[in-house]
C-alpha cells in the first residue's frame, strides 16, 4: 500500500482526530497509487497514523478513515453503515433522519437521508465514489430500503474531479416520497428538489418551535417546502404566512399543508429579502417570525458578505414581531461562526431598538453528531429568541 509522509509537526492535526489533512501538510508519496485509494498516512519520523482516501487533485488531499492498521474491504464499509444504522436506532426518529452524516459517520464524503423506506445518497468524495456499490450493498443489507436514488449533483465534485451525476442505484424511487416529521406528514421530491429533498437538520428544532406557535400569528420567511410553516399551523397557530421565492416549492408547500388538512396555513411566493421590506414598511406585526436562509457563504472568502445578509434580515425579521414575541433565526453558513451570528443579531436589535433574551441557541439533530476535533461539523445556528420594545 502507499503511504502518505507527513511534513514536520503536521501530525498534530491527525493525533487531534481531525479527519481532514490538506494536500500542503504533505510531504511525498511514496508507492503506486491511483486517486481515491486507499494510502497509509505517517508522520515526518516514520509513526503510523492510519488509513485515510487519498486525493492529489483536491484542497483536502487525505480524508481519514482509520486510526488503526485494519483490512479496507466491502465488510468495512457494510460495518461502518451499520454502526451509523445502530446510533440512528438509538437516539432517532428512524422514519426521517440523515443515516450516513459523512465523516461524523466516519464515512468521509458520504451523505445518506432517509425518507420513509427510501434512502437517497450523494457521493462527495473520489474514495466514496470507489466504494459506491459496496456501500449500496451496506445499505440494502443494513437498512432494507425499498429504492436508493443518488443525488450527486453538487458542485463540491469538481473539487474531486468528478462530474456530477444522478440516478437510480436500487429498487423503486417515486418522484414524491411521503413521509413523517413529528407527526406530519410532507411530500419529499427526491429526484428533483433542493440536495437530497428535504432539510433534515431542522427537525429537533421545528419540533421545540411549536411550543411558541399556539394562538399565534407566525411569518415563516425561506419556507422550502412549508416545512417550519406546517409545525406551527399544526401547534394550532392562529395564521401561519410562508414565503419562499421558489413556485416549485411552494407548491409543495401547499400540498403538504392540504394532505395534514391544515388550512391555517398559506403560502406565497416571494423574494424573501424583498418580502421583509414590504412587510416592514405596511407596518405588519407577527407574534413569531421564523428565518430558515440556505447558506449565504460555501467559503471563508465571502463571510463578510453573508454577514451583511444576516444583519438585513434579521433586522427587518425584528421589526416585524410585536412586543414580547419570537425570532427564530438560523444561520446553517458553516463558516459563519456561533459568536459571529450572536453578534450580528445583536447589532440588527440594536439598530432596530429592539431588546432581546435568548431563550436557547440550539443546534443541528442528533441524526447529525458532531466531532469535537473538527468544528467543521457543528455548522448549523437556531436561536429562538424573544424580542422586546
């Protein structure tokens, strides 16, 4: 097997247990290899460090997939989806949840939701891509879904050199999958929504939102597909607005919204940013406003300008709750740190006049664990906070 040397004091980073090393930590080679195999990692002095996917044409050169000198074979990878299928068991709702969260799952690279008994996968790293139909195996022997559908299609793959791709990987995959969310119900197109189809990460917190919702007039601003929106017409919300520029989207939205007989919810299709404006400026007033943005930045580079976003919305979004209501704002920037998105909603009261108290800044769901050596990880922000003239 090829071995990947290590420059002087670069095994520090790989002792810690962070499972990233960049092609600039590296010093040689040395062996045959071809890119996404599997290599030995050692340090400068010769130290066995593990086992990790190596990758030249990538920033992140070795992604680590042991710590131990083990057989790399199908049976690992069946072994590793099984103990993920386990922890899943143990701490989730097993009909909704992310089954394989990347390298939380020691699984680098690869990311499995499940919907129902349909599983849908994207492949992001070469080495993952390598190991695809033993994976599928792992999958139909550990889980037994009903289809596997492959949603490859991100950008992220050319930073592996691959090209992006989707399609049918086992079974039978209907365009809509029906499944459940804190007992609702929600119509997930796999084949052609937003990623996977569905934000799972969100669901421990739109479930701790519906204690604010009873009686409640809520504006839920980048709804996708009604899915904070439905949690809080089914808490027994007074009206629930839901907002999202995608008609696609929308759509389903409503659809959901009709299958759970929810008629205290409606949904619209606008420019969020531009929404917030109008609402403010017709002087309107929500008892709860939920603020669920994708990420405004994929890199370090652009933190300043998604800081910017942050502040606009989170400004107008404070404006429009009455005095002793609720801001649910959430951030899921991976490079827009805890603090930094404290901050800026603190600035966006104090520009607003606004007084405010924490109630709980909460997390992405167990279905997502988190590595301590790797803060890359915990990416996901949802404050609920009350608001005060």
């Amino acid at each position: 097997m090829a071995k990947a040397i290590l420059r002087p004091t670069r095994e520090a980073r790989v002792r810690s247990g962070h499972p990233w090393v960049f092609s600039s930590d590296i010093d040689m080679v040395q062996g045959e290899f071809e890119p996404g195999d599997v290599v030995n990692v050692e340090s400068s002095k010769g130290t066995f460090l593990g086992q990790a996917f190596y990758n030249p044409n990538s920033q992140i050169a070795l992604r680590m997939l042991t710590y131990r000198d083990e057989t790399i074979d199908r049976e690992f990878f069946i072994d590793r989806i099984r103990t993920a299928w386990e922890y899943r068991q143990r701490f989730c709702d097993i009909n909704s949840c992310r089954l394989v969260f990347s390298e939380s799952d020691f699984l680098p690279g690869l990311i499995v939701d499940k919907f129902a008994d349909t599983l849908v996968v994207q492949s992001l790293s070469l080495g993952i891509e390598k190991w695809k139909d033993a994976i599928v195996e792992g999958l139909v022997r550990v889980a037994a879904p009903s289809g596997i559908y492959e949603r490859s299609d991100v950008p992220v793959r050319r930073l592996e050199g691959m090209e992006q791709t989707t399609g049918l990987l086992y079974g039978e995959v209907p365009e809509r999958v029906e499944m459940q969310e804190n007992g609702i119900r929600f119509l997930v197109d796999v084949i052609h929504g937003q990623k996977t189809g569905f934000f799972l990460d969100q669901k421990e917190n739109r479930r701790e939102v519906m204690r604010l919702c009873e009686g409640a007039r809520v504006l839920d601003c980048f709804t996708h597909n009604g899915s904070f929106a439905l949690h809080a017409a089914k808490a027994g919300a007074k009206s629930v607005l839901g907002v999202d520029i995608s008609e696609e989207a929308v759509e389903v939205a409503r659809e959901n919204a009709r299958i759970n007989g929810l008629s205290n919810a409606e949904f619209e299709a606008h420019n969020c940013f531009d929404h917030l404006r109008e609402l403010t400026d017709a002087r309107e007033k929500f008892d709860v406003v939920i603020l669920d943005p994708p990420a405004f930045t994929k890199t370090r580079a652009q933190v300043e300008s998604a800081l910017r976003g942050y502040k606009e919305i989170n400004l107008r979004g404070l404006k429009l709750v009455r005095n002793g209501g609720f801001l649910v704002s959430c951030s899921c920037s991976q490079h827009v740190s805890e603090d930094k998105f404290v901050e800026v909603i603190n600035t966006a009261a104090r520009d607003s006049k606004k007084r405010l108290r924490f109630v709980e800044l909460r997390s992405q769901g167990h279905d997502h664990p988190v590595l301590p050596a790797s803060p890359e990880t915990r990416y996901l922000k949802c404050a609920i906070i009350q608001v005060y003239d």
